[in-house]
C-alpha cells in the first residue's frame, strides 16, 4: 500500500505547480495583459505590504513588485542579495527611510515565474499558494490557481477597483497631490468657479470628466445652445435632458496612458474656463414670450469674461443707475437660488455691490441716480 505523501511533500508540489501554471500563463499572455497576485497573510482585507503584478510589454514577460510597510523595515542586506541572485533587480535604499522598494524583473516567462514564486515564498513567507488571490486584465487568471487557491472570502480586486487606484496615481502624478474623492466617488476639479468631476465607469474601462449645466424650465431649444459649442470641441460630448446639459469628455484606458489622461482632462477643463459661464447663462435665458431683461443679460454674459471683470459702477452704468431694476435683477437670482450655479451666484454678488454703489456712494458723491420707477 502506498503511503500518503507528508505535508512538506504536498506544498513542494504546490509550489511547482503554481510555477508551472504561472510561466504557462505569462507565455500565453498578450501585450498590455496585466496579472495582480494578491497577499494577504492568511487574512481577508488585510493591506498588502508586498504588491506584485506581471505583464507582457513587446513580447517580453515582465514583473513589478513594490516592499513597503514592516515587510521593508524588517528587510535586511542578506535578503536583498538572495532577491538579487533570483534575478530580481532594483535599488538598494536604506529600509529605515524608504516608503517602498520597487524591483523588477524581465525574461522568458520560465525566469519571471522562479523569481515570483521565490518572492512569494521564500521572501514574503506565503506557506502555501492557496493564500494567493490574484485580478487580471485579458485572459482570465483562474488557470494560475488550483479550483479551491483563492483564499475563502477574499474579495478579490476586480478590474474597475484597479483602474481606479491606477487612476488615482496619475492624478497624482499629474497634479502633484493625491485626488480628494466626495461621497460618490468622483474626483472635483475646479475651473473658474465652476465645478467639473473626474469618475471611472463602473462597466467599461473609461475615464469620464463632466459637468452639469441647468437649462431653464422655459429655456430656448437646447440643441441649439450645444449646436454653437459641440463643432469648435468635437471632442466634447453634450448629454441633453429636460433640465440638465451634461458636457463630458472619454479618456479610454485600455491601457490607462497617464499622459492621455492628463490631456483630456487639461482639454475639458479649458473648454470650461473659456465657455462653460457663457454656456450656463444661454441655457438659463427664457424663451420668447418670457424673455429674462437684457441688461441682466448683459450682466451675466460679461461677468464671464475673467480678463476683464466688471466693478460695481459697471453693473450700476448697465442698469442706468437704477435702484428699482437692480433689485428686479436680484429677485431674478433669488428665484433661481436652488440651483447653487457659479453664474447666477457671482451675478447676484455684483448687483449687492452695484445697489451699494447706487443707493450710497453716489449721493454721498453727489452723482445724480435714475427716479424710482414705481413699478412702472
């Protein structure tokens, strides 16, 4: 009768079955195809302080791995010569004031599976593969893996939330700070007092930065507004609904290129510097027949234009220094408080100064002011 093989016996076993399976997998790997292996120390959720991801760039088999945390302080000098002799390579920083070590490694697919497989087990100290979970892009990773390696309860890392972390750090990267997220998700930048936000779709690898426009309830045809914009920007996009002009712009990342990234949000957010005011006020004009007046109008178009801002005395000069039609023009902005939109906010700022202006420092001045029109 045989006997059954000792448990030193089985987990060699696992071991070179997980090797082989994984240079199987890197050699059937395609350009740009990614493979995460997760770690986690035989406990769901827990940080990794070793992340480890393989690809194919060219035909080559490749892999990335990053040392933080205690794994890195723990480090020492004879670790890092035995990382080096199973081909590993990097810098050799000093663990004591490093946030973490990245190494690589290149090769056939046989040579980058050993190096992963001495990095997981010999270095990191995983007993045994099956606590090893791992997300891919491309080909599935599940023939990496036993039927029952994924650790019970993982919850691995799907494509979206690492799209999302990749995201994250070419914001970084781009911006020099780490993106502030709000409830939702979405990444807000500011653009000339209007807010634009920044999201990673939930079922395409896509990048989209939006913003939204309030059309008004008795608003001239919209098509019409996005027709004067969507032929000078045709790489903005106008979503129209009944009460709302949504204007985005795509960045497709399969793969995510930070530099594409970078480019379509510095597009998006000049489109909105330069016409997102002027746009927001056309979509916000009544219709014939309960047209808004035109020196309100006047206003709120040319408090757009940020090169040259108005002043009080502009705004009164507009309204032919009269008190009557300021707070006419003020119960306008009132009306439409709901709508917390940078347009009719900085246009109910100016008219406040204007009525100071009207109302106080001409006759102090002595500057004559139009009669009360008495409704009229």
């Amino acid at each position: 009768m045989a006997e059954e093989p000792d448990f030193d016996t089985e987990v060699q076993t696992a071991w070179s079955r997980f090797e082989r399976n994984l240079a199987s997998y890197l050699g059937d790997m395609s350009d740009d195809d990614v493979l995460a292996i997760c770690t986690g120390r035989e406990k769901p959720g827990r940080r990794d302080d070793l992340t480890l991801n393989a690809t194919k760039i060219g035909g080559v088999s490749k892999a990335e791995a990053v040392i933080q945390g205690s794994l890195l302080r723990a480090m020492s000098d004879d670790e890092w010569i035995f990382l080096l002799h199973a081909g590993w390579t990097g810098t050799s920083d000093d663990p004591a004031t490093s946030i973490g070590k990245d190494i690589q490694i290149e090769g056939e697919p046989d040579e980058v599976a050993q190096a992963i497989t001495v990095l997981l087990r010999e270095f990191r100290g995983i007993t045994h593969p099956s606590f090893l979970a791992a997300s891919a892009t491309g080909i599935s990773p599940t023939s990496v893996f036993d039927a029952h390696s994924v650790l019970d309860g993982w919850g691995t890392v799907n494509a979206r939330t690492r799209l999302s972390d990749e995201v994250d750090a070419a914001l970084e990267s781009i911006t020099g700070a780490a993106p502030v997220k709000d409830e939702d998700g979405g990444i807000p930048f500011t653009a000339d007092g209007r807010t634009a936000y920044l999201k990673v779709l939930e079922r395409e690898p896509v990048v989209e930065v939006f913003s939204v426009f309030s059309v008004h309830p008795r608003a001239r045809s919209a098509d019409k507004v996005v027709h004067e914009y969507d032929g000078h920007w045709p790489d903005v996009r106008f979503q129209i609904g009944e009460e709302h002009v949504i204007a985005s712009v795509r960045v497709d990342c399969s793969p995510l290129v930070e530099e594409h990234l970078g480019r379509g949000l510095g597009m998006f957010l000049r489109f909105i510097e330069e016409h997102g005011d002027a746009m927001a006020a056309s979509l916000y004009e009544a219709a014939d027949g309960f047209a808004l007046p035109p020196e309100f109008l006047t206003i709120v178009h040319l408090q757009a234009d940020t090169t040259q801002p108005l002043t009080p005395e502009d705004v009164a000069l507009i309204c032919n220094n009269d008190r009557d039609s300021i707070l006419q023009y003020l119960d306008i902005c009132s009306t439409e408080a709901h709508l917390d939109d940078p347009v009719w906010n900085n246009t109910a700022q100016l008219l406040r100064s204007a009525l100071r202006f009207v109302v106080l420092t001409m006759p102090r001045k002595g500057l004559k002011t139009s009669p009360p029109n008495n409704g009229k």
